[in-house]
C-alpha cells in the first residue's frame, strides 16, 4: 500500500511534488477562499482584480486559459470581461467549488479542466491571454510550465502571474517565512487538524526563484517586455509577459 505524501517528502521529486500538491489542495479546497484572505491581509480580491484590469486592458481578443484557477475568481472575472474560459487546475473539488460560483457570473462562458500545468491538454497558439493565480511557484518543475504557457500563447498573447514572491533580503525573507510558517501552522491545527497544512507555502517559497528569477526565465523562453509589479511591499508579485 502506498504511503500519502508528506511535506518532509513533499520536494524530493517533481512527482512527489505533485502528489502532494494533489492531496493538498484536494483537503484545503472548502476552506481556500479564507485561507486567501487570511494570508494577504485581506489584500486577495484587490490583486486579482489587478490582473483582471490587466487582462482588460493589455491582452489581445480571444480565448483565456486560466492555470491553478483554484475556486474562479479570475477565471470568472475573464468571462464577464466577454472572453470564452478555459479553468483548469489539478484538482476535481476545486473545480467543483469553482462550478458551483456558475449561477454568479454575470456573462461569459467558462468551462473547466482538470490537469497539469506542465502537460497542458490544448493545441498550439490556442489562446490570446493565460493567467494563473499562485500557480507557478507550486508546479513541480517551473521551467516545464513557463514551456507549455508559452506554447500555447499565441504571438503577441499575454500572460499574467500572480503569486508570493521570495524576498532578496536574507533579514526580511526570514521574517516573512518565519511569520507563515508561524500563522500556517495555527491556521493548519485550528481548520484540518495538521500543523504542516498551510506550512507548505513557506516551504514552496524557499525553493521559488523569486520575481526576477521567474521574469528571467520568461525573456529566456520567448517573452517580451517582462514587467514586474510588486504587491504588499514586494512581498507579492504580479508578472505580465507578452509572447514574441
């Protein structure tokens, strides 16, 4: 009988990784949408209303594709900015929950996927906007899934990332990951019963390249202009690339 993955095990592959990403976000999904808000300081609808402006504004008509689309915030609010939307994450409950917000859209047409961000089920060139909502920094290999987005971006499309960011200074990314780890594990024991539910974002964070090495790895995979804008005094980071 095979063991659930643990988060002592959680990164010893890209495989374990995505196990436990699986079984993770498969427990938290009832409760994500106040996890969000508990751990930006309430900040969450702002961001991703952010991306949506930049979606409105700066990307080209067409289809959006929206990776770790979580419970459709973003998603939905791609819809009823007129876009046809394709939600996809790696778990049935979160789309689950996200299907559930159907009878809230305004307008738009949505329709959902479940899958992984470094084997994207679409064809080449099929969308004119991608946007992921803390996406990258969970996905088992990030160059693998920067390789796909770009692939099936069409030239000239956008894509918009947001997502925590890893703080250069060694002082204040002690500090914010000693106060996740800290607020993680209360939130975890109080909600599920486990410590480590939420002590994986800290855990995640320590081994993400951080704003400009994820902007780096955009211009290097056929992106550009890369633009960086940083949220909650850089403590977060919303990415907006433009495919060549």
């Amino acid at each position: 009988m095979s063991r659930k993955p643990t988060l002592a095990r959680a990164f010893d592959s890209p495989e374990a990784k995505l196990a436990y990403n699986r079984r993770l976000f498969t427990t938290i999904a009832p409760r994500y949408d106040l996890i969000t808000r508990l751990l930006s300081y309430g900040q969450d609808a702002r961001w991703k209303r952010r991306v949506s402006e930049i979606v409105r504004d700066e990307a080209p008509p067409g289809r959006a594709l929206d990776l770790a689309c979580g419970t459709g915030d973003i998603a939905w609010a791609s819809a009823a900015g007129g876009r046809d939307v394709v939600g996809l994450d790696l778990t049935i409950a979160m789309l689950r929950k996200a299907e559930g917000r159907r009878q809230k859209a305004e307008t738009g047409s949505v329709h959902w996927a479940c899958g992984d961000m470094t084997r994207l089920p679409f064809a080449d060139a099929s969308f004119a906007v991608v946007t992921a909502g803390y996406g990258l920094r969970n996905v088992p290999v990030l160059e693998a899934a920067v390789s796909e987005i770009a692939r099936v971006l069409r030239p000239g499309g956008l894509f918009v990332s947001l997502d925590f960011n890893r703080p250069e200074s060694r002082v204040m990314r002690a500090v914010y990951l000693g106060y996740l780890t800290a607020v993680g594990s209360a939130v975890g024991l109080a909600l599920h019963g486990d410590a480590d539910t939420y002590r994986y974002i800290p855990h995640s964070i320590r081994r993400y390249p951080g704003a400009r090495g994820v902007a780096s790895l955009l211009s290097a995979s056929g992106f550009a202009p890369v633009r960086i804008e940083p949220k909650l005094g850089g403590l977060m980071t919303i990415h907006v690339a433009r495919k060549l």
